[in-house]
C-alpha cells in the first residue's frame, strides 16, 4: 500500500488568535506537515473555542480565521492531502458536543486543570461562564466526531484528550450494550469473506492476548476499508476487537510530539501574551533588528567575556536552525570568547530570515488570491462534514434518536 496509512485518522485543531509565529510553526505546524503525508488528517481552525475566552469582542475574528488559513497553506498543509477546515462551518461538532454534555459529570469539567489556571491567568475577563467550563467538552466532540485515532497536541492538552477518553468511554458503556451482541458480531464478521474474517480474528486475538497496539490499528484499518459494511456493523466489529459492546466512538491518544523549545526574543517561551516573537511573515528588516537585540548570556557583558551557551535563548534557536558545524563553532567560540554574540547570531539570521520569506512569498500568493484560499477551505469543510455525518448518524442509531 503506498501513500497515507489508509483511514488512520488524525485531527488536531488551533485557535484563531492572530498571526502565526516560529513558536507556532516549530511547535505545532511542522509536525501536522509530516503527519499530513502519513495519516489521514483533519486540521480545523478552532474559532468557537476562540469564543470561549474572547468572546467579548468578536471584531477580528474572521480576519485572524482567514489569516491562520493563510498561514497554514504557506506553511505547508497540503489541501490535496489533508482536509482543512473551519469549525463552526461544520454544525455537527455542535450537536455532538450538546449529546455529549447529556452525559459528562460537572466533576470531570471542573477538575481539568486548566480550568482554574486560565481563569487565574486570565482574570480580566469574565471566565464563569458555561462555555468557558464545558471548552474541554467541545474538544472532546471535535476529536469524537471524526473517531480520530491520534491527536497531535502539547503537553498542556494532555488532559483535554484524556478527558475525552473518558467521555467516550461512558458514551460507549451507555448507549453501546446491544441485546444479541455476540450473535450480530459474528454474522458481521462472516460478512468479511473468508480469508478477512479469519485476518480479523487473528488480528483480534493478538491484540486482546498479547496486547499488540498494532494488530489492533490493522484490524481497524481492515473494517474500515471494507466499503460494504454498514454502519452498525462497522460499530459492532470496532467494539468487538477491544470489549464485549459496539464502540461508536473510539477512544483516542495523545500523539506527543518532542516539542523543541522555542525561546522568544527576552528568553521566555515564544508567545504572543509575551509580546517576544517573530511572526511567520515578519518582513526581513524587521526580524534583523529583533535579533540582533535579543537576550544572550548575561555574563558576556563585554566582548571579552566569556559566555555560556546553556544560559542563552540565542544557542536555543541554533539547536533548532544550524548545522552541527555551527553548533560547535558557538559552543566553543562563546565559552572563550573567541567570537562576540553578533557574530554568533549572524548564521541564525541568515537561516530565520530565508525561512520566513519563503513562507511570506507563499503567504503573499494567497493573499492575493483570497477566493483561492475560500475555495480550499470550503472544500475541507465539504469534506469534514461528510466524515462528521457518518458519526453523527452511528451516535444517533446508538441513542435510538435516528427517526425522521
Ligand atoms: N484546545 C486547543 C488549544 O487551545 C485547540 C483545539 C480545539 C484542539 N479542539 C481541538 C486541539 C481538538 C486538538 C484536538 O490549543
Ligand atoms: Fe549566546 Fe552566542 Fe553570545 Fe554565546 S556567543 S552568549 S551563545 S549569543
């Protein structure tokens, strides 16, 4: 099988706060780029959860949604490979979540973790708010809908994929028991054909025996890409692999990515609440000035002091962007001052500053053409919704809601 691994599906979202920065890219976007050629993605610019704190003043909303987009193409999503998208374009993460909220304990959604922290850290905005508290629900529906097997995130959103673990969980221990179970499995696997049922049981009893993650991805990818399956059989076979019920909704994992650590220009981690970055389109001037005033090791006061590249924000960026040549020419040039911190940024800002302005050149062709970026958009949005149906049908046949 050549191209993406067929129907492992991964979904990762990012709020619309304003122009993107090389925190962003490093941190996140350049790790959804390899994962687009590799999984079956889903990447969605998340403007309700942007409403979850900011909704108090809307009026860049739209610009900061149609910006990210822009920033994400230049940046290297590859619309023909993974389908991008807005989520309030897509209703059914709304309904999802409302089914979802039927069922969740307050207790779970008080006790995330960054409940309490953001309402500590943002505390001059009203946070009591019933949107803000269910946020992590919402999140957990967008990685629901889509049955996403993986979701790229950070550490700080361990605990919102975990929550949803949870939440799936209870979904399928609710509304997954079935009378006759057993005997639906096994008309449902004898419908494979021979040598796939006998692939499936195999695959079944290694995972269940021995614990093989992998035979357990293979079963799902072989249920999924039997086209004639119907739903509920789909349902009845997913959940069979792992439990004794249907699994409508599939428990996901965190994909945690070795997040390198990008510093900002005083040394703190890259953010824009810091004031302390370079933006993905930065013009070259302006990232020239920046750097060459950003923080090094305070013990090099003067040119002739030695210095220590573990105390500079400045060798951090090296480990991300230079050759391991360069990386020994700092470390030892800086420990005997045998080069000043000028010097020592000058090969940094060679390579930032190619590397934004290809992004800005590619970020400027969209610009230009902002029906182009529309028309990308509204067709990942066709095609999420489409993937969202599809669950949202299963959710509703399991909840005995699927009258017309
Ligand atoms: N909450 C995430 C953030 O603030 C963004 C997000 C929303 C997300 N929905 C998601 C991430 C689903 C992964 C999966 O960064
Ligand atoms: Fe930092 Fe380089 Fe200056 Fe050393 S020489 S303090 S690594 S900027």
């Amino acid at each position: 099988m050549s191209g993406p691994v067929q129907n492992r599906r991964v979904l990762s979202g990012m709020r619309p706060t304003g122009e993107l920065h090389l925190g962003n890219y490093h941190g996140a976007l350049k790790n959804w780029i390899e994962l687009q050629y590799q999984f079956e993605c889903y990447f969605f610019i998340a403007d309700w959860h942007a409403l979850t704190t900011g909704y108090a003043d809307t009026s860049r909303l739209e610009e900061h949604v149609w910006s990210m987009a822009i920033d994400w193409l230049a940046a290297g999503l590859n619309p023909s490979v993974a389908t991008l998208f807005i989520q309030s374009k897509v209703p059914e993460h709304a309904e999802l979540h409302l089914l979802l909220s039927m069922i969740t304990p307050l207790g779970w959604l008080e006790r995330v973790p960054s409940y309490k922290d953001q309402q500590e850290q943002l505390a001059d905005r009203d946070l009591g708010t019933y949107g803000f508290l269910g946020y992590p629900l919402l999140q957990s529906a967008d990685i629901l809908l889509y049955r996403a097997e993986f979701v790229p995130v950070g550490e700080d959103q361990v605990a919102h994929v975990e929550i949803t673990r949870e939440v799936a969980r209870r979904f399928n221990h609710i509304y997954g028991r079935e009378a006759e179970f057993e005997q639906k499995v096994e008309k449902a696997i004898k419908s494979l054909g021979s040598r796939n049922a006998a692939l499936y049981r195999s695959l079944r009893k290694e995972f269940q025996e021995k614990g093989v993650t992998e035979a357990l991805a293979k079963a799902r990818a072989l249920v999924e890409s039997n086209a004639r399956l119907t739903v509920a059989d789909r349902d009845r076979l997913f959940g069979f692999l792992e439990g004794t019920g249907i699994a409508i909704l599939p428990e996901p994992d965190a994909l945690l990515t070795a997040t390198p650590k990008v510093p900002g220009l005083d040394g703190r981690k890259m953010s824009k609440s810091y004031g302390n970055t370079i933006g993905l389109r930065e013009d070259a001037d302006s990232i020239v000035r920046k750097l060459k005033t950003m923080q090094t090791d305070p013990a090099r006061v003067r040119r002739s002091d030695p210095g220590d590249p573990d105390k500079c924000p400045v060798w951090d960026l090296h480990k991300l962007y230079s050759s391991e040549e360069t990386r020994a020419w700092v470390q030892s040039g800086c420990r005997s001052a045998a080069i000043g911190c000028l010097e020592c940024k000058a090969p940094l800002i060679e390579k930032i500053v190619a590397e934004v302005s290809a992004i800005s050149k590619r970020a400027a062709e969209f610009e230009e053409n902002p029906e182009l970026v529309r028309g990308i958009i509204a067709e990942g949005c066709e095609r999420a919704r489409a993937a969202a149906r599809d669950t949202l049908d299963a959710v509703r046949q399991a909840m005995a809601m699927n009258y017309r």
